[in-house]
C-alpha cells in the first residue's frame, strides 16, 4: 500500500500530455457553398440544402413546370414578384430569392416551421394534398435529406 504522502506526491509529479488537435474537415459540398453566397447561416444553411435536395436533387437546372430552379420555385405564385430572380437557374440567385422569402414569411411555402432551432411542420399552403402526399412528398424527403446532410458543414 502506497502511503497517502507518497501517494499525493506521485500523482502530483505526472504529467498528461494533450491530445493532438483534430482538424476539423472542411465543408467541400458545393450546394452548401451556393447557399453560404446566398446568407443562409446555423440551421437555416442546413434546411436550405435540405430542401434543395428534396425539391430537385440539388440540381440548379431543374425544370419542372411550373416549379423552376434548385428550390423549385412556382413560377405562376412567385414569378414577376419581389423574389423571383433575374436567373431561376443560378443556384446563388435561387437561394437568394429563397432567403428573402424565408426573411417575409419562413419557410411555409415549402411546408416548413424554423423555431429556436426546431424544425416543424406547416401544411397551410398544402390544403388540397392528401395526409399520405404531405408525408411522402414533403416530410420523408425533407427528414431523409436532414440526415444526409455532409457531416463536414455541420
């Protein structure tokens, strides 16, 4: 048994060296890089790529009448107004349009609530979808696409 002086001052004489400093990867995602230009930041960043990937796959060329662009915007509801961008195929403009839009009114046009953090559902613009087509069009994808998010830009 060591004695508790010789305990004391044992434990008083060894030394723990720190561990090496994990270098953060750096966030490489190009989608996130448009949104990054367009002023999206914290969660708001991740709900934008998440959207992104669920309304076109992330692809800024999407064309699907009359939802248009890498957020599909709807043409006849947003088209000629304040948000529509000059280019509904640049992504940096798209998610620009889609930043002051989430600015005037959240994220209801795409059936989303952001919170405090907490990410909700709104189906108000959604009236005539069926409960099976909200969760198979808007709240599956959406969750599926929030997982997927690139662990780097977290």
């Amino acid at each position: 048994m060591i004695a508790p002086l010789a305990a004391a001052a044992l434990a008083a004489s060894i030394t723990v060296a720190p561990a090496p400093a994990v270098k953060a990867k750096p966030c490489k995602d190009h989608i996130v890089a448009w949104i990054d230009q367009a002023g999206f930041t914290g969660i708001e960043r991740r709900v934008a790529w998440a959207i992104a990937m669920r309304e076109s796959n992330g692809q800024p060329g999407e064309s699907t009448w009359p939802d248009l662009g890498i957020v599909q915007l709807n043409a006849p509801s947003w088209q000629g107004s304040k948000y529509w961008p000059a280019n509904i195929y640049d992504p940096v403009q798209s998610f620009t349009a889609m930043r002051r839009m989430v600015k005037d009114m959240g994220w209801q046009p795409w059936g989303l609530r952001v919170k405090r953090g907490v990410v909700t559902y709104d189906f108000s613009a959604y009236g005539g979808w069926s409960s099976w087509h909200r969760h198979n069009w808007i709240v599956a994808p959406f969750e599926r696409y929030w997982r997927q998010y690139p662990k780097a830009c977290r």
